[in-house]
C-alpha cells in the first residue's frame, strides 16, 4: 500500500476541509470494508485518509411519524437492521439483513454502502470504470462481460452498481443528504437517492453525485403511507458473502385491491439501481396475480441488451420483479 496522511476530524466542516478538490488529494473512511481493498489492491490512491468515524452527530436512527426515519451516514449495517425504527420498513429491513455477512454489516456504514465502488473486476485490476481496448473498444464488451450491466449502457459504463440496499431505499422515496462546503445555508444539499446514482459518460468521471469535497450526512425516508405493500426478492449464487446477480425491490400503493401506483426499482442489472417506469405503468389499476406480476417482468426488460455472455441476467431479472411483486401483493 502507498503510504497516506491519516486525519481524524471531529465536525463535517472539517472533513470538507481536510478532503480538497481532487479525489487523489483524499478520501473519507467509514467502515472501511470497500476503500481499504481498493486501495490494498492500488485501485484508489488518495493522498490523505479522512477518518470520520470520530463524528457522533452522524450515527444512528430517528423516526418520527410526520417526517420518517433518518440514518445517519455512520449507522452501521447492524445497527440499522437491529433498528427498532425498521419495523416501519419492512422491505429495508429485509434488504439490510440480507447484504454481505455479519461480520461485514457490524463494520460497514449506511453512507459507505451508498458509495461503495464498483464490484466490476476490470475496475478492480485498475482499467477505470469504463475500460478500452488499445483500438478503443469496450473492453467489457470484447470480453467476460457474464456479470455486466444489461440495461442503461448507452454511455459505454457496463459495470453494475452494486448496493443491494439502495434499490429498496429508493422504492421508499427516500433522500440524501449531501455536506457540501459550498452549499448555501447551512452547507447541506439534498437529493431524491435515485439521483445520487449517475451513469458515467466518461472514464473520468464517478458513478454518484458527489463532488471530492462532500461528505453523505443521512438518508431521509419518508413515512410510509397507508395502504403501501412491499416485496422484495434478490437472486443470488450463495446465502452471504457475495451480491446478487438480479434484484427488485418494489413499492405498490394500494386502494382496496387495486393498485394505486407503483415503484419497481431492480439492482445488479444497470451502472444506477434501475427504476423501471415501464413495469410500474402495467401494475396500475390492477390487481397482482401471477398474470399481471409476468407482465411487469416483461416490461422491466424490454429495454434490455445484453453483451454475448450474460442474456442469462434477463431472465433472472425478470424472475426477480416477479417474485417481488408477488410478494409485495400478498401472494407470494
Ligand atoms: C464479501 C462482501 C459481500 C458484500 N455483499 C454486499 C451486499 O450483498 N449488498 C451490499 O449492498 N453490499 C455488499 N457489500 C459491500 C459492503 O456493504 C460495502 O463494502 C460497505 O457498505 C461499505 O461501507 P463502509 O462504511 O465500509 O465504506 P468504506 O469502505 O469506508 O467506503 C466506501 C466508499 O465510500 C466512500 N464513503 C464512505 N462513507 C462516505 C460518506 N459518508 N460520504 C461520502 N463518501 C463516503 C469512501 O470514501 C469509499 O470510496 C459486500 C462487501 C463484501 C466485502
């Protein structure tokens, strides 16, 4: 490993200062469970470490009727599924008990999972978040693409964004809430979570919304209204210790039977969490049997277009939304 300067700032005011315009200059360190293997690994080389562990006002959760649960940035993985606050959010809690492993929930941070690099293994030999051959094709694409993205590719970034809680958060409606020095006010800017993930259009640039010297402080979920039923459901090769290969967390607001409107967000298939407008669309005003579950399955992939190693993901993506809706409608 290189070696680094190591600060341990107390307030967000100083971690803005101490990270500097460049994403070389330094990093934050929460849990340490990603950035620590990247840089071991000389993926991520920054000058200066900014352990912000030592800043108490970011832990924990908060629920309050009229404005929902807040989470802090530092509340660790356990800590969030042990979260008394959770039983608001059934799906959240399902998708926090099922990533990674204990031993890795106990140390990794709500704001670490939401900033968590790439698990694309061209990024992680350190070819960059969109590798090229030397005659300037997609190395993804002329390669072994079986893990790629299969939807949102058009900029040429086939890795798949890897948080498994994320997609859940987003079927909540939930929001982050950005530190940035530059911020008017109190410093804080703050943004739909399903706008934090970007699609890189350039090697250059990062796959969220965060400039060098801004920090993630929480996550705000908004009150759960009456009436809403949650389904999520991941496909995966083992239990722990891994991601899944297809996932969906879906957000059905119901008036009797019917559905009133509906959330479908999937994972593991696309560079962001994958909000699917189009499968949402054939769930409203319906009922959820197997029927209208397979045709939500459907319209998730239309716009799918997978590389020559993974047509595989199609179908378990489908699979996933399926089951998802099944499970949120009851009938599971
Ligand atoms: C074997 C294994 C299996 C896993 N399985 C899953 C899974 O199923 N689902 C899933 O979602 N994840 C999974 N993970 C990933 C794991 O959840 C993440 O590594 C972890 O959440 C990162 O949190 P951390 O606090 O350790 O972040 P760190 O490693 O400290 O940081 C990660 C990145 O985020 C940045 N960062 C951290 N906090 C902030 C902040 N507050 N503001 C801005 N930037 C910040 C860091 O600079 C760094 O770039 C798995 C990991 C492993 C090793």
């Amino acid at each position: 490993m290189r070696p680094f300067e190591y600060a341990s700032p107390n307030s967000k005011e100083q971690v803005a200062a101490l990270l500097g315009t460049s994403w070389e200059q330094g990093a934050i360190l929460a849990g340490g469970t990603d950035l620590l293997a990247l840089m071991k690994d000389d993926v991520v080389t920054p000058r200066r470490l900014v352990n912000v562990k030592g800043i108490d006002t970011l832990r924990g959760t908060s629920y309050q009727p009229g404005n929902g649960l807040r989470i802090g940035a530092l509340t660790t993985i356990a800590e969030l599924a042990d979260s008394k606050d959770l039983a608001q959010y059934p799906m959240l809690f399902e998708a926090v008990t099922e990533a990674a492993s204990p031993q890795i929930r106990n140390l990794a941070t709500i704001g670490g999972n939401m900033c968590q690099r790439p698990r694309c293994w061209y990024f992680r030999s350190g070819m960059g978040l969109m590798p090229m051959t030397k005659d300037g094709k997609s190395l993804v694409v002329a390669g072994d693409n079986r893990y790629a993205a299969i939807l949102g590719t058009q900029t040429g970034a086939y890795f798949v964004s890897p948080s498994t809680i994320a997609p859940a958060l987003i079927a909540y409606g939930a929001k982050v809430r950005i530190y940035s020095a530059k911020a008017s006010g109190s410093g804080v800017r703050e943004l739909p979570l399903g706008r934090f993930f970007i699609t890189p259009k350039s090697a250059k640039e990062r796959e969220h919304d965060l400039k060098p010297d801004e920090m993630v402080i929480e996550l705000i979920v908004p009150p759960p209204p009456q009436n809403l039923k949650t389904g999520y459901f991941e496909v995966r090769q083992k239990a722990a210790f891994d991601w899944p290969l297809a996932m969906a967390a879906v957000a059905l607001q119901m008036d009797g039977n019917t559905v009133k409107s509906a959330r479908v967000v999937m994972g593991h298939v696309a560079p962001v969490p994958w909000v699917s407008d189009e499968a949402a669309a054939t769930l409203v005003g319906k009922t959820i049997t197997p029927d209208t579950a397979m045709a939500a399955a459907n319209a998730a992939v239309t716009k799918a277009k997978p590389l020559s190693m993974n047509k595989y993901k199609i179908t378990l993506a489908k699979a996933a939304v399926k089951r998802a809706v099944l499970k949120a409608g009851g009938a599971a």
